[in-house]
C-alpha cells in the first residue's frame, strides 16, 4: 500500500470527504473563515499546503507539538522502535519502555510525585485523576472553577466551567461544585464542609490564558491541606514547558496531589497522557492484588507511545526548550505591549512562557467604538476573526480566538521557535491592528459579511 500516492491523489476530496463522513459542520465553519486548506506536509513551526505556501504555525495543535512538527529525533526513535518488532501490549506482563517513560516522569515531576498511571488523552487523565480523589479520601465532592476546561468526556465535562460544552448533556456528575477562578474566599467556603475529595484547577486557565494573583496558587494548597482535599493540577495544556517552567505549577513552587498531563508529551506523534501522583494516593486505589486493575485502560502503555514521551523528554532538555519557551514568551509579550501601547483595540498581554493571550476591548475614539458596539451587537463572537483571518489570509501565520464569547486571542506557539518568528508575527500584527483600526475599513467590512454569512447559513 502506497500511502504517499494514495493522500496525493485523493487530496482535493478531503473537504467532501469530511462533509460527508465526519463533521459537515466543522467543514462550513473552516470555509466560512476560510481556514480550508489542504496542509501536505509540516516540519518545526511551520506547515505547508498544497499550493505550497508555507504557514507558521502559532497554535501548535493546541499546544500539542510543543517540540516542533515532525521532530527528526522522535522520529527516528519510533522507526527503530519498530524495527525492532515491540512486544507491545501483551497486557499480561509490564513493558520495559513504559517502565522507563514512568521513571523520567517521576523525575521532572515536582515533590515526591512518583507513581505513574498513562492515559491515551488530556480528558482521560482528568477522569482517572477524579476516580483516584474519590477513592483516595472516601469523599465524592469535586470543586472546578468557573471557565475551566478539563475536556469533554462525561466526568471531566462534569467539571468544565463553560456553559456551552456542558449545555445538552445534564445532568452531570453530582457534587460537582464551581467556584469563581482566583478567589480564595470561595474555595475555602466550598471546602469548609471537609466533604470534598478534590479541587481541580488549572493553574493558567486555557480559555483566555487567565493568570492567578501570585498568592492563589499557593493559598489553594494550604486550604486543600486544611480541610483534606487533594489538589488536581491539569496540566495538560500548560505542563512540560508552555509556560516557560517544566510545569506551570513550579511558578510558584506549589506540589499537587496529582498531576494530569497530555498533550505535548508524545511530539504529537501518539496520543498519550500521565496521571503522576504520590505513592500513597496510589496505594489508596490499587490496594489488593485482586484491585491491581481498579483503574486501566488497552492502549495506554502502548510501546510505540511510550518510546515518543522518552524521545519527546529528551528533546525538551536537549535543545533547552523550557528556558526558551521562557525567552521566546518574553520577547514576544514584550513586542505585543509595544504594539499595546499604539493600538487602542489592544488593551492587555497576559502569559508566561509561550502561553500567551492578547486581549481586545473597546476602544475609546467614537468612529472605532461605533464599529466595536455594531459588530459585539451583531455577534459576540466575530472581533477576533478580524485578527486570526487576515493573519492566516495575508501573513501565512495560524492562531485561534482564546474560547467563546472572548475578544482574546490565543498564541501557542511550538517552544522552538526563534527571534525571525516572532518578528515576523509581531510585524504581522502590526500590519493587522493597523488595518483594524481603519474604521470604516476593509477589515470592518470583511468581518461583518462573515457575520452575515453565518447568520443566514446558521
Ligand atoms: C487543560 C486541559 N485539560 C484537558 C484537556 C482535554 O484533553 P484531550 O482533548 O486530550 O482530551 C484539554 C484539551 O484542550 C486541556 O486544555
């Protein structure tokens, strides 16, 4: 079988093909903003589509490809992994590889997080995290945070904080409580009641990249100790370097009861996720030989996956990838305040590391706040379009708005990035805000046709 020939030639149906077997909705919402290409190809930070444009990719698969596209080592890791011919799975022994992926997890986890459960996803991890707080404690409760997003699966669902992924699907988990991000006051009245297993946060909010006051994170960790809950952090998005630190956490050196990490642990080559947790926690689940599968999964130590998180660790210290997800976030944050400072549609730049949110708000001069009231009253939703659409359009650049009814944009950038990227995404900004803040103006135009567009097609 000749897969290379067989993408090829079959390119060009890859949008029917979508239409008519996976999600005819996500189709017309791509060509609507017309994100519709066809990408053959993709190495480091950048992809290249079918017309052979080349696209600097600033969103990374949602934080997935962290260590670049295509990464050669992990390639050539998984090609000798399976020159080899892997006893993958045999499920009635324990692999060799997935031994060795658990033991460097247990060694860039903080405090003494050691034992290692593998997941196949982001959301899996959250799940299992969930049952392994219920069963630990004997409790049932679960505090989130409003606007958090821990996936999509019914019990990480059960703790999402956005109304529009929960909608439909109610009712969810019971004792599931939420509590306003950042505020301590009302996580200690949800604790006080000491019926409750878990708080689950994450410590850079992914939806619009919100960043606790310094004394959050480590007030969270006193209250969880004080009424006897664990702490979860999912990092699932901000872990292994994003942030500019191995995990986000590490910032302001607070130590979970479990870890949840996902995304760019594999290269993005495998799906491939890690509950770590303490020792003790661990026991409290798998505490018989006859509950040695009280939680598991078939896919989630498979050998291909594990020999990826081993080559995708030794690439992030390698090429020092943490220290310059560190460096890049803050020439780029710094290069944005810039931009901040001369276009008044921008009003803050929040981040750490390669995590970064550029918020959007009202502008003060009339004929700019005029567009701004028409397009908001129009649809919550479309300003950032007036961003992300000329950026892929004109500047081959790709990011995405920060979540629902945000005027933020959201860059992820792959940690590998150098100074010519984030010139020349700065200079793109640039060229984009400058164009925004032409009221009337070809941007305003675009943006409200699309408004229309969507309106009717709705
Ligand atoms: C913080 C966080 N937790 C959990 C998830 C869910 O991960 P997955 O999509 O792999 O299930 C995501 C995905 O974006 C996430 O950002």
């Amino acid at each position: 079988m000749d897969i290379a020939s067989i993408i090829k030639s079959r390119v060009k149906e890859t949008y029917d093909l979508h239409r008519q077997y996976v999600n005819p909705q996500f189709v017309r919402v791509l060509e609507v903003i017309g994100f519709n290409r066809n990408y053959t190809s993709a190495k480091g930070a950048r992809l290249t589509d079918e017309n052979g444009r080349e696209v600097l990719d600033f969103l990374a698969g949602f934080g997935v490809f962290s260590i670049g596209r295509n990464h050669p080592l992990v390639a050539q890791v998984l090609r000798d992994m399976m020159e080899t011919g892997p006893p993958s799975m045999v499920q009635m022994d324990v692999g060799t590889v997935s031994g060795l992926l658990a033991e460097a997890l247990a060694r860039i986890a903080p405090g003494d997080l050691e034992a290692v459960f593998f997941t196949n996803s982001g959301s899996e991890g959250v799940e299992g995290a969930l049952k392994f707080a219920r069963q630990a404690t004997g409790k049932s409760k679960v505090v989130y945070c409003d606007r958090a997003f821990h996936g999509l699966t019914l019990g990480a669902l059960s703790v999402n904080g956005n109304e529009e992924f929960r909608g439909r699907n109610e009712p969810l988990l019971p004792g599931c409580i939420p509590v306003p991000f950042n505020d301590l006051d009302a996580l200690e009245s949800a604790l006080s009641g000491r019926d409750v297993a878990a708080f689950i946060v994450e410590p850079i909010q992914g939806k619009g990249v919100f960043i606790p006051d310094d004394d959050y994170l480590p007030g969270v960790r006193r209250l969880c100790d004080e009424y006897g809950a664990l702490l979860i952090a999912d990092e699932v998005q901000t872990g292994l370097g994003r942030t500019g630190r191995m995990f986000a956490l590490d910032h302001w050196d607070v130590v979970p009861d479990l870890l949840v990490v996902s995304k760019a642990l594999s290269g993005g080559y495998i799906p491939l996720g890690a509950i770590i947790t303490r020792r003790e926690i661990h026991s409290k689940v798998f505490d018989s030989m006859d509950r040695c599968f009280a939680h598991s999964n078939t896919f989630g130590q498979n050998d291909l996956a594990m020999a990826a998180g081993l080559a995708t660790l030794h690439v992030l210290e390698q090429e020092n990838l943490i220290e310059r997800s560190a460096r890049m976030g803050e020439y780029l944050m710094n290069g944005l305040k810039n931009l901040a400072g001369r276009y008044e549609l921008l009003h803050e730049i929040r981040g750490k590391g390669l995590m970064i949110g550029i918020q959007f708000g009202a502008p003060k001069s009339f004929t700019l706040k005029t567009g701004w009231k028409l397009l908001h009253k129009m649809n919550e939703e479309l300003f950032c379009q007036m961003i992300t659409i000329p950026l892929l359009e004109k500047h081959n650049i790709l990011t995405q708005v920060a979540g629902h009814g945000l005027d933020t944009v959201k860059i992820l950038p792959p940690l590998i990035i150098d100074n010519a990227d984030a010139d020349c995404f700065l200079e793109a900004m640039d060229k984009v805000l400058k164009d925004a803040h032409k009221f009337p103006g070809s941007a305003w135009t675009t943006v409200k046709n699309l408004g229309l567009r969507t309106a009717k097609t709705a």
